[in-house]
C-alpha cells in the first residue's frame, strides 16, 4: 500500500501472511509464545522495509530502531498449518519513537488471534543512542499517521497488566 492509498482510504497495512509451522506448536497442542513474537518481529520488519527503513537504509545510515516496550495479548488459539495474516496501525510517532499496534488474524476464520503494541525508538547505532528519524521517514510517518488517526483506536491500545483488587474477606461493605 502507498502513502496516497493509505489517505485515500485509510485502512491498516497488510503487513504479512504466514502459516504456523510444526515447530511452532508447544506440549499444549497450540502455536508456541514465542512464535508469535516471531510472527510480529516478522511483520516489524516488513513495516520497516515499507518505511524506507530496511536492511538497505540500516547499512547506508548506521541507524536502526530497538524495541522499548512490548505488550502482547493472546486471543485465540493458532494451531499448526493455520494461515495467519498481520496488519499494522500507527497510533502516534514523533522524531524518535513510533508507537505501533499490530493484529494477527486467522486466515481462516478471520478472528483476530493476538496483538502486539509497541513503543519502538530510532537509533544512531554508531553511538548506540536514541536519535532523531531522517525528515524523508518523518515525512512518510505523517502521511501515514494523517490516515491512521482516521482509524477507529483498537479497544486493547493503551492498556496494562494489573490483578483486581483483593476482594474484602468478610464480604462486607462499610
């Protein structure tokens, strides 16, 4: 998808498709924890090379980008040999950071299976510091960005891990 596409017609990017593989599957009969942080690193890059940022950009600049923080949600079971596809949704970005949310679906059912949402940062990797995006990606960023802020917010952005409050054990109110 390009840039004037996504304005056009704002829509998360199709990112990638897959197929859960047999060595993906753990003792519980499902696509194993880490298989889909592969999934999304896969479609991390995939995001990258859409960028402008690949492995091309990385050997011609020096610079990259590292993920800061993860939160991923388990949905739906994915067993072996199920086609799965992962889109991408900008949910805000500035010079050094790009908030990204990513939905993994079945390719055969259409559920949604997991999520991703992560706060990435670009880094000068010859110093190995956070530094500001290069104003063509920042650019290309805010096209992008004008479409996705078009887009509903996924109802799991934004939220934490926490257990409910202990329930009082008498039972009673005051």
């Amino acid at each position: 998808m390009s840039v004037e596409e996504s304005e056009a017609d704002p829509a998360p990017l199709e990112l990638i498709e897959g197929e859960v593989q047999p060595e993906w599957i753990d003792y519980n009969g499902h696509m194993n924890v880490a298989y889909y942080v592969l999934a999304f690193d896969q479609a991390y890059d995939a995001f990258l090379d859409w960028l402008g940022m690949g492995q091309a950009f990385r050997e011609q600049t020096g610079d990259s980008t590292f993920s800061a923080e993860l939160h991923i949600r388990y949905l739906r079971e994915l067993t072996q040999g199920e086609p799965y596809r992962i889109t991408g949704q900008v949910l805000g970005s500035d010079a050094k950071r790009i908030h990204l949310f990513l939905q993994m679906y079945s390719r055969r059912s259409g559920e949604l299976a997991a999520t991703l949402e992560g706060m990435n940062l670009y880094v000068d990797l010859s110093v190995r510091k956070v530094a500001p995006m290069p104003d063509n990606i920042m650019a290309v960023l805010a096209e992008l960005q004008v479409a996705h802020d078009k887009l509903p917010r996924p109802p799991e952005a934004g939220r934490g891990i926490a257990m409910p409050p202990p329930k009082d054990p008498a039972g009673g109110g005051s």
